[in-house]
C-alpha cells in the first residue's frame, strides 16, 4: 500500500528517516468523572443498605430460578412472543404492500386496520378478546368448523390474537416506512429493465428496506417479550404469572418478581445480540467495509497488541 | 413493415404536463435504427422527460409516442386506444435498455449479480449462461476484476459502466442515455464515453441526452436541440454545433462550448 509521495531529495532508501519525536503533553484532567463516579458510588451504597435493611430472602431466587413452574412460564413467554411476532411480521408486511397498493380498496382496508389496531390500547384489545365469549356462544366456520366459543377461544388464543394483530398495525407502519426509504431510481432502473411490479418489490426493494425494517423490528421483539406479561388479562400461564403463582403458594412474593425480571432480562439481552447480527448483514452493500464484531475486535486485541495496526483491516 | 422503413423511435405532437407544469409542448422527431440521436439544452428543458417517456416511466398526455412501430404504453385496435397492462407495458421495455445520471446500481448485489438479475428474473435464462454472458459484458466494459465488488466499493465512472452493462444484458434493440456522465467527477467521464463509443461502432440504436458536446459532435449523427418543451433545432451535430440558425441555441451554445 506504499505509493511513493514526491520523493523527498534526502538520503537513498535504505536508511529510513529518523521517526519524529512523540509529542510530550500534560492530558486534560477529567475532574467531572471522578465527581460523577463518587455520586453513583455512594448512591449505589445507599440502595445495597436499604434492600439489606430489609427482609428480602435472596437465596429464595437461585432456589426457584430453575422451577419447573417457572421455568413452563418462560417457556410460554417465548412461544407467545415467537408466535405473535411471525403474525405480525407476516401480516404487517402484507398490510404495508395493501397501503402501497394502487387499489384504492386494499389501501383502505390497512388505513382502517391500522387506525383501529394502533389507535387502542393492547390491554384493552386482549380484555376484549377474552370476553367475546360472552357474546357468542358457538363458532360456526359454516363448512368447516363449528365447536363452543369457549372450547375455541383458549387463552393461548386470545393472547396470540391480541399481541399477534396489534403488533401487525405496528410493522405494518415500520414496513411502509422501510419500503419508502428506498430510492425510487431503484424501482425505476427495475422497471426499466422489465421487471414486474411484484418483482421489482421481492427482488430490489423489500430486500433493501430490511436495512432499515430490521433494527426497528429488532426492539419490536424486545418490547413483545415484555409486553407478552399482559396476557395475564386472558389468564395465560406466562412468566409472570408462574412467578406470581410461585410467589403466592411458597411465600416469597417479591423475590419472585426479581426472579422473573431476572428471566425477562437474560431473554432481552440475549435478543439483544441476535439483533446486533442481523442488522450487520443487511447492511452488507451498504457500506464498504463492516467493522469488526467485538468478538472479532477480542480475538484481534487477543492476538497481540504487536501488530495492532493490521487489527482494524482484519475482516 | 421492414425494419428500414420503421423509424426506431417515432414521436408526433407529444405533450406531457406535471399537474401545472407544462413540460413537452409537442415534441416531433425520428430515430432511425442504428442511429445515435443526441439530446441537449438547458436543464428544465424537457430532454430527460421525454427520454423517460420513451419507455413509459412518465405517461405523455397528447400525441403519439411509438417504438419499432408500437405504440408506448397503448394498443390500438378498431381506432381505439387502449392502455396496456402493467405487464405488458415491462414486456415492452425488456427491448429498451436505459442508464440513468444517478447509475441507479442494485446496492445489494454485486456487480455481476447486478448484470445477472434481469437475464434470470425476467427472461428465465439459467444463472450459469446469465453469469457467463454477464462475465463478458464486464470483460466489455473493461471491469472484469470487478464482478464481486458491490456497486459501493466501485468509483462513479466504474459504477456507471456496470450500469450500461446491467443494461445490455437484455440485449435491447434501443439504449436511452440519461446524462450518463453528469455525476461524474471529470476525469472518470472518458472512460464512460469510450464504452458509449464501442457500442455506437457496432450499430446500437442510441438516445442520448448529454451535456457532452465533443461526444455529440464525434459520434452523433444527429442532434436536436430542445429549449422549454419544443424542438428548436435539429440536424447533423456538426452543422447544429458549428452553425446554428436560432438564437437561442446560440446562446445556449455560447454558455457551454
């Protein structure tokens, strides 16, 4: 990578120049840090002292953190949160094509399934999906099904229903924004190439909204994680409730809601870094030259500082 | 119907508007096949609009636009019109090539993926024919070593010449030029020209809107030059360049020659 600058007229090549002395400075002292790091110390002191003061029985949450009761609410936290974010993926993405559409018909109809699906609150939407068998009583899919409202309206159902569609009017809303973040040269160098609209949208398009679709959905999933705590409205067995239901029978109530922010937590930050690759492969073509993944940064810094400077190009 | 006696490109009385903005005020001119027809004047006056309408990307209000004797973006039986399909109307611009000022590159895909995608999406050809036949349009361009690299680790001229590439893939019979060299810094514009110039020597049907007067002069054979929506002046590049009639492509001329 050495391209020879204008040469200077000095001495041949092979005696390199002698290094420029290091520049000897007294640095800037950071007093607003060490003031900023003794306020939190202290402040951390005083919150160690009260929750010591009080009656708390710490050993209670290692001793639960593998329950099988808890450990069953976990497991349907993830599940609902899965379930109810492919729906809504999946059924966001077909609204926000709808909206796009030049039909003005499918236009409308996700105008209006946006407007009703973000304009109510979501603990109302699960209360309501819960109760409407209180005014149906069968379901009568005329061919193909027909049962009691109640054998059919589970509370795994009306969870999935009421996390699932309310999170469709949201990614509804980061697709379209995604969809329209594309230059539109690209649709038209598409067009001009012959391809279908559908195509244009599948092969250019889409795949360059994700850049922008994914870090959104990313902190969707996050918030569905602890939004999923909700379906308490509808009686599903969750997280929460398994460590309320544990908290109540064995007695260390409070103990078990740390231990259930403790499970919500190791969940998010996991999702955290799944969320990190993801949006590093999208953004390939974006920008020429990804930077390292700190696992790739620890590797590099672990390989020896010697040859520090060829760390950074490493990809 | 021989391809002689078919202009390549016919347009009479064609008017377009942007809501109140009157853009065309009826254009009328001739492409012959194997020509290459240059476009210039002040910018607002038109020339890319009308480049666009050539292959449907704007829809013209008046007039009659058509290409290789077939009307754009209509079909005419029993003396009515009849406005084609979305479908349709992309059959129809798989024969027309375009390259646009801003490149317009598939950011996602690499430059020989970028060349690949519409010989496979649209025309159903097999990767392993649409690589190789790709491979060699780049070879072409003379950017062979760069099929892996994404259109954002390629310099504008270099995008540029992925894009007329991408372009001839679908081996059109009519290429449009929308100021291919106007976002590019001064010294990578040559290396654009030459690849133009290549393909004029084998007999590409071209429109070109350009702000390149040496190009026009060198390798048009014929020039029109448009001012606020009309055709001011036409002919042969040589005569329109060196001794124009109307004022205002004196001026015009006087400003960037």
């Amino acid at each position: 990578m050495s391209v020879d600058v204008d040469k200077p007229a000095q001495p041949p090549a092979d005696a390199p120049p002698p290094a420029p002395e290091p520049i000897k400075a007294i640095p800037v002292r950071h007093y607003g840090r060490w003031v900023a790091a003794l306020v939190v110390l202290v402040l951390l002191a005083l919150l160690v002292r009260a929750f010591a003061a009080g009656k708390v029985n710490w050993g209670a949450i290692p001793e639960y953190m593998f329950n099988a009761d808890i450990l069953r609410g976990l497991r349907n936290t993830l599940i609902i949160t899965v379930l109810s974010m492919v729906i809504g993926i999946v059924l966001g993405v077909v609204l926000a094509v709808m909206r796009q559409s030049k039909n003005p018909v499918t236009s409308t109809v996700a105008w209006f399934y946006v407007w009703f699906f973000r304009g109510t609150p979501v603990y109302v939407q699960l209360f309501l999906w819960f109760n409407l068998g209180l005014v149906f009583q069968y379901i009568d899919i005329m061919p193909i099904y027909k049962d009691e409202w109640s054998d059919f309206m589970t509370p795994f159902l009306c969870a999935l229903l009421g996390l699932g569609l309310n999170e469709a009017a949201y990614m509804a809303e980061i697709c379209r924004g995604g969809l329209l973040a594309v230059d539109e040269g690209q649709t038209e160098a598409a067009h001009a190439l012959g391809m279908s609209h559908g195509r244009t949208l599948r092969r250019i398009i889409v795949p360059q909204a994700m850049r922008v679709i994914v870090p959104p959905t990313g902190n969707e999933v996050i918030n569905m994680l602890k939004t999923s705590s909700l379906v308490i409205a509808v009686q599903y067995y969750d997280l929460l409730q398994s460590a309320q239901n544990v908290g109540r029978d064995a007695g260390p109530v409070v103990e078990m809601l740390v231990l259930a922010a403790v499970w919500y937590l190791i969940a998010t930050s996991v999702l955290s870094v799944g969320q990190y690759y993801l949006e590093r492969y999208y953004a390939r073509g974006a920008s020429r030259q990804l930077p390292p993944t700190p696992v790739q940064r620890l590797r590099a810094r672990l390989s020896g500082g010697a040859n520090r400077s060829s760390a950074g190009g490493a990809a | 119907m021989t391809s002689k006696s078919t202009p390549m490109v016919k347009a009479e009385g064609v008017h377009k508007s942007f809501g109140t903005a009157h853009i065309l005020k009826g254009i009328d001119l001739e492409v012959a096949p194997r020509e290459v027809f240059c476009l210039i004047g002040p910018s607002g006056s038109g020339k890319s609009t009308f480049l666009r309408c050539i292959n449907h990307l704007e829809k013209i209000n008046a007039g009659r636009l058509s290409v290789d004797g077939e009307l754009v973006g209509y079909r005419e039986a029993n003396g009515k019109l009849y406005e084609l399909r979305d479908r349709e109307v992309a059959a129809r611009r798989r024969d027309i090539g375009m390259v646009f000022q801003r490149f317009n590159l598939f950011p996602h895909m690499t430059a020989l993926e970028n060349i690949m995608e519409a010989p496979v999406q649209v025309k159903g050809e097999s990767k392993a024919t649409a690589r190789e036949r790709a491979g060699k349009l780049l070879d072409r361009v003379g950017l062979a070593d760069k099929a892996g690299n994404y259109p954002s680790q390629l310099s504008g001229g270099q995008q540029q010449r992925v894009a007329i590439a991408r372009a001839l893939a679908m081996e059109p019979k009519l290429m449009l030029f929308d100021e291919p060299t106007s976002a590019l810094d001064p010294e990578l514009v040559g290396d654009v020209l030459d690849v133009m110039k290549d393909l004029a020597s084998d007999g590409m049907t071209m429109i070109v809107v350009t702000h390149e007067m040496g190009f026009a002069r060198e390798v048009g054979d014929s020039l029109v030059f448009m001012d606020d929506g009309v055709v001011v002046e036409s002919g042969h590049p040589r005569d329109v360049l060196g001794k124009p009639q109307h004022e205002r492509t004196k001026s015009f001329l006087s400003k960037v020659l």
